[in-house]
C-alpha cells in the first residue's frame, strides 16, 4: 500500500521541478486573459482612434462608390483601383492592428511572465498519433475547454443579444435616418455592445485564471519516489562526495606543504602538534598560520622545514593553543601576540647571529599563553 501511495502524485512540486517545467515552456496559461486584454486594447483603440478611423475608412467607401466611366471598360482599370483601396483600407487600420499585436505579445506575460523557451519549439511527433489525439479530446481537460467554450458562447451571445434588443426601436429607425447619421449610430451601438462583451469577459477571466494556476500546478505535482531521487540527485553519491572531499583535502595539504619553506618559524609540542607561521611586517598587520598538523603530519611538516632551513621551536602550549584557536591562512588570535613575538625576536637573533656573527643567543625561555587560550595535554 505505501509503494502504491509513493507512485502518486500528491506532492507539490519542487522549485527545480518549476524551473525545469518553464525552461520547457510549461508554464500556466489563461487564453482568456489574453483574449480580454486584447478586447480591452481594441475597445481603447477604438475610443482614442475610432474617429480618424470612421474618418479614413468614410473616404474610401466614398470613393469606392464612385464610378469612372473608364472602369467600367477596362476590367484592368478596376482591378487596380480596388487594390489601391484595399491598401488604404489597410493603412488606415495599422495603428489599430499595432495596438492589438502589442497586447495579444504582452498579455501571456501577465500571468506567466517573460518565458523564451527553445525546447518549446522543437517538433513533437508524438503530437501527430491520432489515437493520442482522440485521448486528449475525450480526456477531463478536453472536457473542460468545451464546457468553458460553451458558457463563453452563452455568456457572449447573451450580452450581445441583450444590446440588441434593448436597442431594437433604435436599430429599426436607422432607415429613415440620413446615411451619416446612421453610420454613427451603428457604431455607437457597436461600441457598446463591445463594452458589454468585455465587461461580461471579466468574469470569465475571473474564473479561468485560477483555474489554469491550479491545473498548472497540479500537472506539476510529483510523486514521493520522485522527490526522494530528486533530493539524492541534489546532494550527490555520498561515494562520489566523499571521494572529492578527500580530493579538496589532499590538494589542501599539497598546497600547506608547499607553503612552509616560507614560513619563519615552526611551533612544536614537540610531537604531537606542529604550527607554521609567516610575518612580513610590511604587509602584514600580525602573523598567520600557513600550516598546521598534528601526530604524522604534524611530523611530516617537521621534516619538510628541517629540509628547508625553517627554525623549529618547542613551545607545547603555544603550539596547542595556534593549532585549536587559529585556521589556515588566518592571523592569530590578538591575545597570542604577545607570546608568539617572543617566538619571532628569538627567530631573528638566531638568523642574525648566522648571518653575522656576534653573541650566541641563549635558550629560550618557556611561553606562556593567556588562560582561556589554554588546550589540555590530552587534547
């Protein structure tokens, strides 16, 4: 039963499951928004434009009606006179037309926002199966658009009609009235019938929006198996992680090594611990620690600063306390300034006297380190 309920898809989607349904181009659309937006651009077109256009489109049909005596013998004539309409016709509609382009481009944006998705214009023959096809058809989602596209009908088709009839002395009078008058007031009953439309539209697009986010993200939803792949997915085979752990850590170590023979004095417990450290006072506001280790490559460190030259010195507690309070490439902690110039000034009277010659330094005394810095022995 619970591998039954692990192959349902009752899980809301992941937001790698979105990104990757949208780089798709799957995204919710609503054409009845995009329908209203249009509607609505024309009805502004039309309320902004509607006079210079009644205008234009007024002197074409005047001229259209006219007859030359020369048209009526050459057909040729005719033919050219009616495209040379047409293109007026046309150019006296583009401003509207460049309205509704623009709206029909942005209005999808309003609900999905920008989306340019290559993936969604590679053919899918799966698409051309015909028994696919009928399935889409007769499938719930097929008998949803056919029950919205019903109630649009009806919801349009009401409006109009009750314009109509509640205009019909208006409509009828149109007879007796000049041909100009009448023109307008056909298009002042256009215009509100299309103002009904668009009104009743807001209600359709009120409903259809949350619907497609809701069938959106149901179409999205995944099943638990699918979370849990897509969960090891994202953190990886722990085989595979820890074997680049061990690659970042071993290529760490490679780099500390290769850092110590700059180093100007290696701290020691003098077996367990082993603390690298660099000072150059010109760049430097306080000494870092360029390496550190314990047990063998605490050793290891040793080694590679005897075969460099690098003074060694015992400090049990120093060491301890800039191995655990310290991190690689960082300056020590202020309060172990004190304890580790002790450490630098005997570093450069011994480097003096070698270089030089003169007084012996003698031995250096024990170092302390302030008591919350302490790490026990056994540590």
């Amino acid at each position: 039963m619970s591998e039954e309920s692990d192959l349902e898809r009752t899980e809301q989607a992941t937001p790698q499951r979105i990104q990757k349904a949208r780089e798709e181009g799957q995204v919710a659309r609503s054409q009845e928004l995009t329908t209203f937006i249009v509607l609505l651009a024309a009805a502004a077109g039309m309320v902004f434009m509607g006079n210079h256009l009644m205008h234009d489109l007024l002197a074409i049909m005047r001229e259209g009606m006219r007859m030359e005596r020369e048209l009526a013998f050459q057909s040729d004539l005719m033919i050219d006179r009616l495209s040379e309409l047409a293109f007026e016709g046309l150019w006296a509609l583009v401003p509207l037309l460049i309205v509704l382009i623009i709206a029909a481009f942005f209005a999808p944006m309003l609900l999905s926002g920008w989306l340019v998705s290559s993936k969604a214009l590679i053919p899918d023959f799966k698409r051309l199966n015909p028994i696919s096809g009928l399935g889409r058809i007769f499938s719930v989602h097929g008998l949803t658009e056919l029950l919205k596209a019903i109630a649009k009908a009806i919801v349009v088709g009401s409006v109009g009609a009750m314009v109509i009839w509640s205009n019909k002395e208006s409509v009828l009078s149109l007879i007796a009235i000049p041909v100009d008058s009448s023109i307008a007031r056909v298009g002042e009953l256009l215009a509100m019938s299309f103002l009904f439309i668009i009104a009743a539209m807001i209600f359709i697009v009120a409903i259809d929006v949350p619907f497609q986010i809701w069938n959106h993200a149901k179409q999205l939803r995944m099943t638990k198996e699918e979370i849990r792949k897509e969960m090891k997915e994202n953190e990886g085979d722990p085989l595979v992680k820890g074997r680049i752990r061990s690659l970042q850590r071993e290529a760490a170590r490679r780099r500390m090594m290769s850092a110590i023979p700059e180093a100007d004095v290696i701290v020691t417990n003098p077996t367990h611990y082993a603390v690298a450290l660099r000072y150059k006072g010109e760049t430097m506001r306080a000494p870092i620690v360029i390496a550190k280790g314990v047990h063998l490559l605490a050793v290891r460190i040793r080694e590679v600063g005897e075969e460099h030259r690098v003074p060694i010195l015992e400090a049990p507690p120093l060491a301890r306390a800039l191995y655990h309070h310290t991190d690689l490439d960082q300056e020590i902690p202020e309060k172990l300034y004190t304890a580790v110039a002790e450490i630098l000034a005997y570093v450069y009277q011994l480097k003096h006297y070698q270089n030089y010659g003169g007084e012996i330094p003698g031995p250096i005394g024990a170092i302390q380190v302030p008591h919350e810095l302490e790490v026990p022995v056994s540590d």
